[in-house]
C-alpha cells in the first residue's frame, strides 16, 4: 500500500483521514452514540479479559504438569479454573462478536446510519461495564465452584456467590439489550433495495444469535436471581433439605447455557461465510440453505439443553429424548460446512491471515463438532463425562470455532477500522503458531480424556503426566502466537500501511465506505440492487 | 396500522368484562373440582390476558411481525415447561 | 424506555433523526414487545417451578394457598385491572391531543398502582407476623418470589410511568408525537398481564 493517496485523492500533509475516530478524549467515548465507538470499545474490553483468561489459563496449564498439589495450592487451582472458565465465558466468548463486531458492522452492512436505539446500545455498554466491576469484587472471596455455579456447593460456599451472580445478572442484562437492539435494527433499518435474501450472511446469523439472547439469557437471570435469593432469604428452590431439587438448577442453567453456546458460534460462522467467497472470488454456495441453517440452529438449540446432564440422574425418557434431539444440531451446522467447502472449490483461493483464520475455523470446528456427536450419543457420553474428552470438544468449538472466527473477523475487519493494514509478515507465523500451539494443547486431552482423566481436579493419577506435559507445551505455543498477533495489532494500529476503502476487494456494504468509515456511515444511504456474494470468479 | 382509535367504550367495556371474569373465577374456587378447578381457572385467566393484550395493548391493530415478537416467548415457556417435565415427571 | 432513545437524540452528528417518524415509531413498538418477550422468560423460570413442585408437593400447596387472604388478592387484581383501564384511557387522550387528560389519567395510575403496593405491604406483615417467610416452605418460597419480583415491576412502571407525567407536564407529548407514553403503557399493561396469572395460581388452586 502506498501511503500517498486515499480514497484516489492525495494526501495533505501524510494526515490520514480519521472518519469517526476524529473526535478525541475520554467523554468522547464514554458518551458516544456512534456504534462502531461502542464497539470498539467492547472489543477492547473483551479481548482485555481474553488475555486476563488466557493467563489464568496458562497457570492452570503450569500446574498440571505436575500429578500432585504443586506450586499452588489446591484451593488456589479451583478458584482459578473457574475465573478462567467465567470470564473466558462470560466476558468474552459470548460478548465479544456479536457486541464487539456486530456493533461495528450490522448497521455498516445493511446500509444504516446506527442501529436502532443508540443510547440503549450506550447504555448496554456501561451495564456490562457495571457488571464487570461487580464481578471483580467478588473476587474478595473468590469463585471455587466452576463456572457452572451448580447447587448444592455454589449454595453453600464461603465464596461470594451472591455478588458474582448479581454482576452476571448485569452481564446478561446488556446482552439483552444488545440483541434486541440488533433485531430492532435489521428489521427496520435496512437499506432500500436491501431484501431479507440480499443481506449479509454475517447478517442472518446475528439475527439468529439475537433470538437467542433476548430469550434465553432472562433464564439465566432468574437462575441466578434465585441462586443469591437462596443464599441471603433461604428460598427452596434448589435445595432438597427444603423439598426444592438441585438439578432444577442445572436445568435452567443449560436452558440458557447450551442455546448461549450458538450465540457464540453463529456470528463467527457468519464471518466465516463472509471470507470464504471474498478469498474464494467465488459467489458463496448455498446462500439460502447457509442463511435458514443460521435460524435452524438457533432454534434446534434450545430443544438440547438436556444433554449435559446425562449423568445427573436424570430420567431415562429425558436423556433419550434429549440425546437425539441433539443430533438435530448437526443438521444444519453440516450444512454450513458443506456449503463453505463447495464455495471453495475451484475458486481462486489466497491466503491471506482472515483466509488462514477461516479454514482454521473450518478445521478445527468440524473435529469439535464431530466429537460433540460422540458426547450427544448418550451411552458415549456416560463413558467420557467429565474426562478431559469433554474439555478438549469444548476447547475446539469454543477457541477453534468461535475464537478462531473473531480472529479470522479481526484480521479482515481490522483495515476498516483503524484505517490501517496489518503485516503479513507477522500474521502469517502469529497464525502458524496459533495453529499448532492449540492442537498440541487440546488434541492431547482427547486421548487424556479418552484414556480416563477426569476433568476440574487440581491433582490426577502419574501415569496421564507425560501427556499433561505436551498439553502444557502447547499452551506456551498458543500464548507466543496469540502474542505475536497482538504485537501485530499494535503495530498495524500505528504504523500499519494506510488502508484503501476496500482492501479485499470483496462486495458487502461495509467496503463502500470509507476505511475508517465517517460518524455517519454513509454519505448517501445506498440502494441495493444485488446480494453480497456477485464474484465473478477469477476465470481459469 | 398503530393509530387505529379504540374508542373509550371499548376499552369501558374490556375492562368491564375483566372484573367480571375476576369475579367467576373467585367464585369457581369456591366450588371444588378436583383437576378441574386448575383448568377453569387457568382459562379465565388466559382469557383475562387476551383481553388486555388484544385491547389494552392493541395487539388487534398490530401486523404479523409484532404478533410474532409477541407469541414467541410462549412457545419458548412451553419449551422449558416440557422440556424440565419431561426429567422430573419420569425420574 | 426504548421509545424515548429513539427520538430527541442529541450528541454526535449523524444520530440525529436517523429515522424517519414512522420508522422510529415501528421501531420502538417492535423493541418494548421484545423487551417483554424477555419478561416472559424471566418470569417463565419461576412459573416452570411453580408447575414442577406443585405437581410435587400438592399437599405443600393446598395449605399454603390456605393462608393467603383470596379477599385482598382479589381486591388488588380490580385494583391493577383498573389501573390498566386508566393507562389505556390515557394513551387514547393523548392521540387525541389532549394532554390534560393524559395527565389525569396517568395520575390515577399511579395512584392505584400506589394502593397495589400498599395491599401488598398490608399482606406481607401479616405473613411475617405468622411467621410465614421466603424460607418457611417451597409454597412460601415461590410466593414471595412471585409476588416479589413482580411487587419490583409494579414499581418500575410506576417510576416509568411518573417519568411520563412529568414530561407530559413539560409538554413534550402530542397528538402526533406520544411513542414514550404508549410504551411505558404497554409495559405497563405486561405488569398486570403477569398478575392476571399469578392471583389465581396463588390464592385460589389448593
């Protein structure tokens, strides 16, 4: 990129066009009605508690090198597998796209100046902002119940639960509003011309992942209303000494908890079918099935929920019932798969980092995937529940799928952004690293998993430690490459080659503008007369 | 189609009816059933809430779309409902 | 709440009137019945308990429900019904343009809506005075719960339902112009919904 010109007109001064990152200071931000500010700032905020997880994550991995109590203590190892599994959940992995990305690039795409309701969007912002320092002073007596909260223990622990679950309440509250911003926003505010099948493939899965988080997280919310109801008033509800049942719990938790699992996939599948046929130069194959698999999969993901509680001592009718509902998921999740692979074929592929971040995606959400179909098979998973198998599947969709899919988002997002290109250079072995150090770290736990570790102890039997060790390995990998990636980040945010509108050269709304686009968007609302996936395809 | 005008009698007249059924339905309790009791009172009560959504709440002059936004969340209820029932009344 | 965002939105350039009257209208309709379908389900936690422990414990129930005065529950659904009336009465005044008379009718709102929690204050020291608390049993439990959480509702629409007499007061609403008011009223008309269901399933099934 030559940084003479901009948008085909020369650059006074070498000054970049700021578009709307002009205004600067700090009630810029706080009061800012803009969208794709309160986006960024949820993306700051999320990939913050990414890094803050991720180091929870990598002491976890240090300790486990080891079978017996070592460096920490016990204790210390329960509280802090639960504040990696709580933040990585509840700060980032379901935050982070849909609020992160999705704020930035839903009204870019369907052609609108904001969403709907800006300062509900301003307002969702702080509430997850009140939310997080609630949850940062529970940690005066930390978490050590798992991030499952399950009842009885989480009932009865000197942990500080009852403030933990009012910052949760908090959390869910702003995702709340966000997703009924975001489905306000695509049915009103599309663009003229813009019909339901014109829109965006990133488009139909946010409006999937919205159901989902408006109806599913008030569940969550009153779990865990009840949760500190019973700890400060003595309610019933899950506590059998009082005639309530336990496992009450554990069945709204996952009502809200299993559906929230496809909040945090489907956006990044809907990136994922924006970059495949932007690297493919290939219309996208299957847009129709693609785009009613995203709404198929929000819904069938709230008839599932029972199926992580197969060995709760649940009823047989339930677990059946449960057990092939599950499968009902794989449906359309293949579909999709299937779909992105045929777009692919005899395209003209290139490959650069969102292209690497997608097929990683692709990859490694099909192993997560398949293993899901071992643990939905209700014999199967009776053998492998609570093994480290269980750990690995959900360490492939959630860091394989969903983190792999923000990663491939950010990589091709970042140019319309910040207005600046990232380096090759260094995303490519960032990538690599990326690549490796998560199969190393998570492939192993399959077979620890298999061979019978069990899953939340601080201490295991010797003969798993030669494995734990390689696991561990892996993580340093993983944590260099995600360092590497960030190094580049920084790099690009400040001295990255200036980035022209349309760096891909791919067709959706959000490339029409400007890179940063202007506090108002658009120029010009646009008229829409074509989808978003015309490529003609590099004629061989 | 929102600015549609319920007249002032229309809404005397609901509110009229939703007193009245307050009424049946304390004097059904009286009378004892067994399974039945639940079930009358349920549907007066559902037939109480159609009343103000329909009214009150203008859902008649609403499109599909908001009647949609509106149905949803119960067929969510009933879901977990089955869903939770289908554990506890079998174990 | 999310009628008022949409309109007089000062602040950075572009966000103003971003929608067309009609659209913002549409909008914030679309958005309060999202809202609700939210109170649904966080209500649906509760009512699902309700059904799994009756089923459970009919014994447990029909003694609770002994205990709770049917009299004063009674009183206060016509008390909530009507104050729903005076809501939709209001709303009505004002596509008419008449301001004065959205004023009074939001004032007897409140008023009843004031007298609901006070049948409820009454109703709650009389439990506690019996030694009846959130604690005594699941029927208890799912009581004060319910009625709990909806008594918080109750008081949410009355602080969104002031906050529209008051602007109402300053002129802000009109014949062409009133979104917040028929938005705080179908919320509102919600809170009694909920309770259309909550009398019956607590003071009358034994």
């Amino acid at each position: 990129m030559q940084e003479t010109t901009w948008n085909g007109e020369p650059l006074k001064n070498g000054d970049p066009p700021r578009g709307y990152l002009e205004a600067k200071g700090f009630w810029a931000w706080a009061y800012t009605l803009d969208h794709k500010r309160i986006g960024v700032m949820y993306l700051y905020t999320t990939l913050f508690f990414f890094l803050a997880g991720g180091v929870f994550a990598l002491l976890i991995r240090i300790k486990l090198m080891f079978p017996g109590q070592h460096i920490f203590t016990n204790q210390t190892y329960n509280v802090l597998f639960t504040m990696h599994g709580a933040l990585m959940i509840f700060l980032f992995v379901i935050p982070a796209i849909p609020s992160g990305l999705g704020n930035f690039f839903i009204p870019l795409q369907i052609g609108a100046r904001d969403v709907a309701f800006p300062r509900i969007n301003l307002m969702s912002y702080w509430v997850f902002v009140a939310g997080i320092v609630v949850i940062l002073f529970s940690l005066v007596r930390p978490m050590d119940t798992g991030w499952t909260f399950y009842t009885p223990y989480s009932a009865r622990t000197a942990a500080d639960v009852t403030t933990l679950s009012f910052g949760i309440f908090l959390i869910g509250m702003s995702s709340i509003l966000t997703g009924l911003n975001f489905l306000v926003t695509i049915h009103k505010l599309r663009a003229p011309g813009m019909t339901w099948h014109r829109m965006p493939l990133f488009i139909w899965s946010m409006y999937a992942t919205s159901i989902i988080q408006v109806l599913a997280t008030p569940v969550v919310g009153i779990t865990f209303l009840l949760l500190a109801m019973e700890r400060v008033l003595g309610v019933g509800f899950f506590d059998p000494a009082k005639g309530g049942d336990p496992i009450l719990f554990q069945h709204f938790f996952w009502f809200y908890s299993h559906p929230v699992v496809y909040v945090m996939i489907l956006p990044a599948m809907g990136i994922i079918s924006e970059i495949v046929p932007a690297f493919s130069r290939k219309p996208i194959f299957g847009y129709k099935a693609i785009a009613y698999s995203s709404m198929a999969i929000a819904v069938f993901g709230f008839f599932v929920w029972g199926h992580h509680m197969f060995v709760t001592g649940m009823s047989g009718t339930a677990a059946i019932l449960f057990s092939l509902l599950t499968y009902s998921v794989a449906i359309p999740t293949a579909i999709k798969v299937f779909n992105w692979i045929a777009t692919m074929y005899r395209g003209s592929i290139t490959f650069e980092s969102p292209m690497l971040y997608a097929l990683t995606f692709i990859f490694l959400f099909v192993i997560g995937g398949l293993t899901g179909m071992y643990l939905g098979a209700l014999g199967a998973d009776i053998h492998v529940h609570d093994t480290y198998f269980i750990v690995a599947h959900f360490h492939y969709t959630m860091v394989g799928g969903t983190v792999m899919g923000l990663l491939a988002g950010l990589h091709y997002w970042f140019p319309k952004m910040t207005g600046r290109m990232l380096s090759e250079k260094m995303g490519r072995p960032a990538w690599l690293l990326i690549f490796i150090g998560f199969n190393v770290t998570f492939f192993t736990q399959f077979i620890l998993g298999f061979e019978g570790m069990p899953r939340r102890y601080a201490e295991y039997p010797a003969q798993y430690q030669a494995l734990n060790i390689l696991s561990t390995v892996g993580s340093w990998i993983l944590a260099t490459g995600i360092l590497i990636m960030f190094a580049n980040f920084v790099r690009g945010l400040f001295r990255g080659a200036l980035a022209p509108p349309n760096p891909w050269k791919a067709l959706s709304l959000e490339w029409e503008t400007g890179s940063p686009p202007a506090t108002e968007n658009f120029e010009e609302i646009p008229t829409v007369t074509d989808w978003p996936y015309g490529y003609a395809g590099r004629q061989t | 189609m929102k600015e549609h005008d319920s007249g002032t009698r229309t809404y005397i007249v609901v509110w009229g009816a939703l007193v009245m059924l307050t009424v049946v339905t304390v004097a059904v309790s009286y009378v004892h059933l067994g399974m039945m009791n639940v079930f009358v009172a349920l549907l007066i009560a559902s037939a109480k809430a159609s009343l103000v959504a329909l009214f009150f709440m203008h859902l008649r002059y609403e499109n599909r779309l908001v009647w949609g936004f509106a149905l949803a969340p119960l067929f969510f209820l009933v879901l977990i409902v089955v869903g939770t029932l289908s554990d506890t009344l079998f174990r | 709440m999310s009628g008022q965002s949409t309109h007089h939105g000062p602040g950075a350039a572009g966000h103003e009137a971003h929608m067309d009257p009609a659209t913002a209208r549409e909008a914030a309709t679309l958005g309060i019945w999202t809202f609700l379908a939210t109170e649904v389900l966080l209500f649906g936690g509760l009512f699902t308990s309700y059904i799994i422990y009756r089923i459970k414990y009919p014994q447990i129930f029909y003694e609770g429900h002994l205990k709770l005065d049917h009299v004063l529950g009674a009183i206060n659904t016509v008390v909530l019904i009507g104050s729903s009336l005076t809501v939709a009465l209001g709303i009505a005044a004002i596509r008419k343009g008449k301001v004065g008379l959205l004023r009074l009718y939001l004032f007897l709102t409140l008023l009843l809506a004031g007298t609901f929690l006070g049948i409820k204050y009454v109703e709650y020291t009389e439990k506690f005075s019996h030694g009846l608390y959130p604690d005594t049993d699941i029927f208890f439990s799912l009581y004060f719960m319910l009625t709990g959480l909806h008594g918080l509702h109750v008081l949410a629409g009355m602080v969104l339902l002031g906050a529209v007499l008051f602007l109402a007061g300053r002129g802000r609403y009109s014949e062409s112009y009133h979104t917040p008011v028929e938005i705080s009223g179908l919320y509102w008309h919600f809170v009694d919904l909920v309770w259309i269901y909550l009398f019956p399933l607590l003071y009358l099934l034994g």
